[in-house]
C-alpha cells in the first residue's frame, strides 16, 4: 500500500468525452473532468457556477415550440434581440420588453409569413437600420426599424431587377420576321426588326447572332423594335440577314413562388449575396455595388451584379454565408470561399469559387465567428468544427474543435457565441440541444489554445439561444404549477437562480408580489445574501422571514455538478487503473467562494462569532480542506456540487490518494 498527492491545478479541458476515460496518455485527461454540469470553466483555469437567469416576459404558446432569436444592432446605444414565434415577433432592448409596437396596443409585430414552418430554419442579414430575412419557401421579408425603439415595420422585399435562369431554354429562328437592323455593334442597342416579330414577354430573352453576338432584351419599344445589352459585341452595325439571328427564350425570375425564394443573405462590400433555393440550391448572386436590391448582371462592368455556382460533382445546398476575411459559402456538401488579390474587390471579371474543406454544414444552424475563426456545426449535427484562414497552405481549413467532447451535442438545432468581456471569462459558444432541451456551453480562448465545453440544464427545457452584445437570451419552455410556460429569461452572473426576481431595495421590505409566473412553485429565496428556507409562491407572492435591507432573488434551484476523472498519479512504477483507491484528504482552493459540497462534506464558510448566524456568508478566498474519508473505491473520484444557491469559485484541488495492492 502506498501514498500519493494529486494535484489537479486547472480544467481547461472541461468535460471530457466517456470514451476517453482510458487516454491517460493525453495531457488533456488531466485538466479535464468526467462530469461537468452549470458550471463555466474561466480562462485561468478555475470553474466557477454558471450564470442564473432573470424572468423577462411571458411568450404565447409558440406553434410546435418554433422560436427563434436575431440579434439586430441599430447604432452604440440601441441594440436589440428580436424573438421570432409563428406569426410574430417581439422586441426586447436591454433586458427589458417593448410594448405598444407602433402604437397598436400590441407588444408584438405582425409577421404574418414568418410562420413556425419557416422559423426553424430562416437566414437573415442586417445593414443598417434593415433586416433581410430570408427562407427557401418565403419572399424575402424587410424589416425596418423606425424612429423609436417600438417603431418596426415589415414588407415583401420588392426587387429592382430579379435575376434570370432559363429552366427550359428553347430557341426560335424566326426566318420569317427577316432583317434584323441594330444601331450599334455593343453597349447599349436598339434593334429594328423587318417584320412584326417581337413581344413583351421577349424581355429578358437572348438574340443569338451569326457570326458573332448575344444581346438580352432589355425593354419592349413595339412589335418591330426592342432595346438590349450585349453581353457578346456583334461584329459590326450591319443589317443581319433573316437566317443569322434566333431569339433564345425560356429565361425567367430565378426566385418566385414556383422556383423557390433565396435560402441565406449576407450584406458584403457593399452588396447582398443570396445563396441557394429550392430550384437552384447551389447558386451564389450578387447585387449591384450600392444597389442591393438590383441583381441586374448589365453589361459586367465591374459594379454589376454577379453570379457563380457551386460545381464539385457533388450536390452543394448553400446554407449560409458569412462576412469574415473573405465572403465565406457554406453547403450541406462542403466549404467554400472566394479569394480576392491584396483585396481586390470581387467583380464579375474575378469571380471564383474555391473548395476548401467538404463537412457540410447543418441546416438551420447559422455559423458564428470567434476569434477569427467561422464555427460550425457539421451537416450530420455531430461535429462542431472551426473554419481558419492558414498563411501554410494559403487557404482554409476546418479542425474539429469538439474531438474530445462530441457526447454534448445531442441534436443541435441553434448557435450562438457570446465575446469575453474580461479577463476573468473567455468566449463563450453556445449550442442548443433539441434532444434534452439542454444547452453545450464551449469557454474558448483561441491564444492558449482553450476549449472548455460545460452542459448547461434547467428546470424545463431550452428553446432557443441569443446573444445581443454581452446579453446572452434564452427561451425556456418550464412546467409551471402543472401547465407549460415559455418564457423569455436573461442570463446575469450576479445571480445564481433561474427565472428570478431580483432587486435592490432602499428600505425595509416585508414581502415580494408580482411572482405570478412562478405562481404554485416552491422557490428558493436568499435574501440580503441570506439563503432562507423554501417557500411556495401564492398568489403571486411570498413574504420574507425576515425582512429585506439591501437585496433579494427569488427563483428556481439549479446544481452544478463537477466530477473528476478516475485518479491516476503517473507513478514510475505504472499506472494504478486495476488498484482500489481511496481518497483520504481533499484540499480545494477556492476565489469567493460561499458555499461548496466535496464528496458529500459541506464545506464550511462561515465562521463563528456574534451575530454571523443573522449574516450573509463572508465570501472565502483560500485553502479548504475535506476529510478525512473513508472506503476504498476502483475509481477514486471527486465530486463537487452545491446543497445551496450561492457563488462558486473552484481554481484547483490537491488530494492524498491511498492505493491498495
């Protein structure tokens, strides 16, 4: 029998995979942990109790629980998060809900095409003060803010110019309409037909010329004159012989209710690319420079509107685009982006197309940026992956950023990435379960090479995700007094409950109203920093025991739950996996920290003296130590969890380990 001290001083690698509970060979091993529930790993290295959450607003029964968040930034000081449910749509700015949406009474915006069979999966792209929202089976939609935070309209997005396919191209020599005199060779023509030949649904149609030329109808003059632009000059102004010419017909809108409407948007320098629809899923447009609704190719000139198609041999839905170091194409089929020269704007003359990586992307989840890196999730819902620019093979290529914890994504439906603040947080990637309602949280800093993912849970199931600057949303879907509520709930660091009502109040306070969504529900209350006992909120209140000085929360319990992984010391004589194990003394070092359970010990915080009993907890900066336990065990594990919702600041534990032969 021998003794050992382990010392865990970090867990950055947060939790880690079951299938890697044999890979002591991996560094990772050591910072990681086997179970890692509402707790945020922070960049130092410690863990600490994750965000609760404040009750914002109560949503009406979403249609077959379809809601969907956008982040819409009008200027420094406004910025909101739109909340999408079958048919509406509602404005919060600050944590707070707009009502009385232009002056209607009402606290929502009719979106009356904005239905729960196009929420799942609707793209969108702002400028401004618009917001495109686009979706395979629905116009494109325009949302315009007004001049206060409760004035938003929303219209059909109407097009300049649409721009043409020909699904069913068919030509027509039309020898009997003879001559055919241009006034030009190219540029802008007028063509003066011998004969009445011509029509008004020739417009947007092609005359194909022998030897040499190809104009597209631009305008209807009358039976025998129309007007084009030639995208092939003529060899010259000469009359062109009833035998040289052909009109090619059969080019229509490539987006209607019949072919399909724009899948994703982007705003680029300076125009709006769509990608991908219904009967063309793998074609990029491109509007005119400055005119963003104008996909008229005209003559290519360098301003003109652009087009290409993703051809690999292998079918490419476009899914998403993203604005980043170059515009950046992601399809069901693979990754793609388009290069520019020492930036170069992209022009019709310049524009390519490039392979990089062939994932595939998942549908409905839009990709995010971090750091520099596009993240996203790949098309089966199982890997989540960065897309980086790398100066060795002067291109893109993807990694899989969640290799060592893949068990998190359980049918992921939604992303959102929430930017480091300070020193003491690092990025945060958020990814939506749809599976368990849960949510995967990623702590990522990029510069150390960092990815800490964590499992967020609630009492109910999460709907959706967003982040609007450095306020992360949610919706969650919570049985209340045994009926469903969805409700609409910001994440604060201060507080440590979920759905809670908190204040700051400035004179003795007796009791709480306005509980009402929590009507019927027991909750825990801590009041002045005082955990009281468990109340069941009636009629929409509960009163204090005592009463309130400075603050309150009231809300729902959550418990995080941190467990390491099996101990192996790394002894010079082998490892100890077939040994029984018995951990006789824990030490934890902890950073205002108040309350703490270490393999069921609650740690003690408060110390003795008068009056401390009627006292918050002092938060406790230092060693604590646990012990001594008993049994031996074939794992020798350390759990972490909290009897009581108060802060939770764990940097690392240093432990003895007995090992039995």
């Amino acid at each position: 029998m021998s003794r050992v001290i382990q010392v865990q001083t970090n867990f950055t690698s947060g939790e880690l995979d079951p299938k890697l509970r044999a890979r002591i060979d991996l560094q990772q091993y050591y910072n990681g942990l086997e179970t890692a529930t509402n707790i945020v790993v922070q960049p130092q290295g410690g863990f600490t109790r994750r965000d609760g959450s404040k009750y914002i607003a109560t949503l009406p029964t979403p249609t077959n629980d379809a809601v969907r968040m956008v982040h819409f930034e009008f200027s420094v000081n406004d910025s909101y998060m739109l909340i999408f449910i079958d048919e509406q749509m509602y404005v919060f700015k600050d944590g707070v809900q707009i009502t009385n949406i232009n002056g209607s009474g009402n606290d929502f915006l009719a979106v009356s095409r904005i239905t729960d069979s196009i929420i799942p999966e609707m793209c969108w792209a702002q400028s401004a003060d618009t917001l495109i929202i686009v979706h395979k089976d629905m116009i494109p939609q325009k949302i315009v803010r007004g001049a206060t935070d409760a004035s938003w309209t929303i219209s059909d997005l109407s097009f300049d110019f649409t721009p043409q396919f020909a699904f069913s191209i068919s030509t027509d020599v039309r020898t009997s309409a003879g001559t055919l005199t241009p006034d030009a060779a190219e540029g802008n023509i007028t063509l003066t037909a011998q004969h009445s030949n011509f029509s008004a649904s020739d417009i947007n149609q092609y005359i194909n010329v022998t030897p040499q030329g190809r104009i597209r109808i631009v305008d209807f003059i009358s039976n025998t004159v129309v007007k084009g632009i030639s995208e092939v000059p003529l060899f010259d102004d000469s009359v062109i012989d009833a035998a040289d010419w052909e009109v090619e017909s059969g080019y229509e809108d490539a987006w209607s209710a019949t072919r399909g409407w724009p899948r994703s948007a982007v705003f680029y320098e300076g125009r709006l690319y769509f990608g991908g629809s219904d009967s063309l899923p793998s074609t990029l447009w491109g509007s005119r420079v400055g005119q963003f609704f104008n996909f008229d190719p005209g003559e290519s000139f360098d301003d003109a509107a652009l087009e290409a198609t993703l051809d690999t041999g292998r079918f490419n839905a476009i899914i998403d685009l993203y604005a980043g170091r170059n515009l950046q194409i992601f399809s069901t089929g693979g990754e793609f982006y388009i290069p520019q020269t020492l930036g170069d704007p992209i022009t019709p003359s310049n524009l390519s197309v490039q392979e990089q990586t062939s994932h595939g992307v998942k549908p409905g989840i839009r990709v995010v940026n971090v750091d520099g890196a596009t993240v996203f999730v790949q098309r089966q819902g199982k890997t989540l992956a960065e897309f980086i620019f790398s100066d060795t093979v002067n291109g893109y290529i993807a990694t899989k950023i969640s290799l060592l914890s893949s068990h998190l994504l359980k049918d992921p439906v939604e992303m959102a990435v929430r930017k480091a603040t300070s020193t003491n947080e690092g990025d945060r990637l958020l990814i939506l379960n749809d599976e368990d309602g849960s949510i995967a949280c990623y702590t990522l800093l990029r510069s150390d090479n960092i990815i800490a993912p964590t499992e967020w849970t609630t009492d109910g199931t999460y709907l959706s995700i967003g982040v609007d600057i450095a306020d992360t949303y949610s919706v969650v879907k919570r049985n209340i007094n045994g009926s469903d509520a969805y409700y609409v709930e910001i994440f604060n660091a201060d507080v440590t409950l979920d759905c809670a009502k908190t204040a700051t109040v400035g004179s003795s306070t007796a009791s709480v109203s306005g509980l009402s969504f929590l009507e019927g529900e027991t909750v825990k209350i801590i009041r002045d920093g005082v955990v009281e006992p468990d109340q069941a909120v009636s009629s929409g209140a509960i009163t204090f025991e005592i009463a309130a000085e400075e603050s309150y929360s009231i809300g729902l319990n959550f418990t995080p739950t941190v467990t390491t992984l099996p101990v192996e010391p790394r002894l010079s004589s082998g490892n100890i996996r077939g040994f029984k194990k018995r951990i006789l003394e824990i030490n934890s070092e902890h950073s205002e920290s108040q309350a703490v359970t270490v393999n069921g010990e609650q740690v003690a915080f408060r110390a003795f003296g008068e009056d401390n009993l009627d006292r918050a907890v002092q938060a406790f900066t230092g060693v604590k130590r646990s012990g001594p336990l008993l049994g031996y065990v074939n794992e020798g594990k350390i759990t972490i969890t909290q009897t009581v919702p108060l802060p939770m600041n764990v940097l690392a534990l240093d432990y003895k380990v007995s090992i039995g032969q």
